[in-house]
C-alpha cells in the first residue's frame, strides 16, 4: 500500500483534541498550503447552535442538506464508513478526532495526567500532547508550543491501512501490522490490499479484501464475458446487484 498520511488524535475530554487539531490545521495551512486535510471528527455531543432549524427537519426525513454562508452541512441517520483507502480521502491527509475502536493507524494521544497514558495506550501512540507539563517515564510528551513538529511528524509517519484482518501481510490483523509500523519494524508498502489495483467490490458501505491474485482473476472473468455482449466498449464497469 502507498504511504498515506493519517493520523487519529485519541483523548478524553477537555484534554485539547479540538486544540490540537485546529493547531495542526493551522501549520498545516502557513507551511504547507498546497495540502488538502479531510478532517472527521467523532463525538457525544449534540449538533452545535445555530442548526437548531435544521435539526427540526431530521427526525422525519432520511438525508437533510443545510446550506450556509461558510458551505453546507450533510445530516444523515447512516453511519457513513470511514475510508479505506487513500483514494476515498477528499483531500492529501486524514485527520480523525476521537475514533478510540479504530486501530489501523498512528495515534496522538491528548492526556491530563499519567494515569491516562495507562488507560488509552495501545501501540499505536505517534506522539503524546499534553496542555500542561507533567512526567511520564519513558513518554516524550509534546505541548502547544511544539504543535509544528507534531505536524511534521505526521506528515512523515502517518499511515492509513484498510482494516481487513486479511493475514496477507503475515500479521494476524491490520492493528498487528499498525503496531509494528509505529515500532519500526514494518513498512505501510508491507499491506498487500494495494488500492491502485484495477478492481474493487464493494458490498453495502464494506468494501471487500482483493489480493493481487483474487482481484486479476475476478477481473479476467467479469471482463471475458462483458467482452461477448454487444455494445461493450473501453471505459470503467460499475455492476451493481443484491446479495
């Protein structure tokens, strides 16, 4: 799989995620301009203010679309996917906030004190923030001032793989194969589901697990008979039909 940078910023609350984000963002729009982040953020609490109207709406209809003067708003009752594969990202990076059950990327854990770094420490950890100075053995924990070089360790070491526990890789999970690539003992290029294969299938929001193997003999197949109906031309296939 191409590297990819990604990163999920994992905290409780009040221990500046939001802060760090916009911090991030902020570098991320003085240093490196051309760069497009998609951020995706996760949480509790209640739609903010201001969308009170539009929130009367959303109970009775599937998809409400609100339009303001900064852009638009998507409400829908679908949980949408996260993406899978770099090429799903509307932008150059993906920055998540919150998402604590997603392990197939980097972390930047926001903590408010030492036991936190007990509690929410997989493996998985790029870096650690802190909004206040506090020791923790063996932790190298970064502060506001230091939000640049959090971002550019990002740009560097963030990585997105897709989550389907496929054991191609010789690890028994993607998170496996994560912890490795966090540690230095493994490359994102050691995924074996490369997203520029020319194939892919798709079953509800999931998109399935295609080998190099699996996908060129699925692809051989679908395009051998497309081949014999009249009318087929060059161009891309969409199929689409219920299990």
């Amino acid at each position: 799989m191409i590297p990819f940078p990604a990163v999920a910023v994992v905290g409780y609350k009040k221990s500046g995620k939001t802060l760090l984000l916009e911090g991030i963002l902020e570098t991320l729009h003085r240093d490196s301009p051309h760069l497009r982040p998609h951020v995706i953020k996760h949480s509790q609490e209640p739609l903010p203010s201001g969308m009170e109207d539009t929130m009367r709406l959303f109970p009775h209809a599937s998809t409400v679309e609100g339009l303001f003067r900064e852009g638009s708003a998507l409400l829908t009752h679908k949980l949408l996917p996260l993406p899978t594969y770099p090429e799903e990202v509307e932008g150059d990076l993906l920055l998540l906030e919150g998402f604590k059950e997603v392990f197939r990327l980097p972390r930047i854990l926001c903590l408010r004190s030492p036991q936190e770094w007990e509690e929410l420490s997989t493996g998985l950890e790029l870096a650690c923030f802190s909004l206040s100075p506090m020791e923790i053995p063996g932790v190298t924990l970064f502060g506001p001032q230091e939000i640049p070089e959090l971002t550019a360790r990002l740009l560097t070491s963030g990585f997105l793989l897709p989550g389907f526990d496929c054991g191609g890789c010789g690890k028994k999970s993607c998170r496996a194969l994560a912890r490795e690539i966090v540690a230095g003992k493994a490359s994102p290029k050691e995924c074996v589901n490369d997203s520029s294969q020319e194939i892919s299938v798709q079953v509800g929001n999931q998109r399935l697990s295609l080998n190099g193997f699996t996908g060129n003999a699925l692809r051989n197949v679908i395009s051998a008979y497309l081949k014999t109906l009249k009318g087929t031309g060059d161009g891309p296939v969409t199929i689409r039909f219920r299990l």
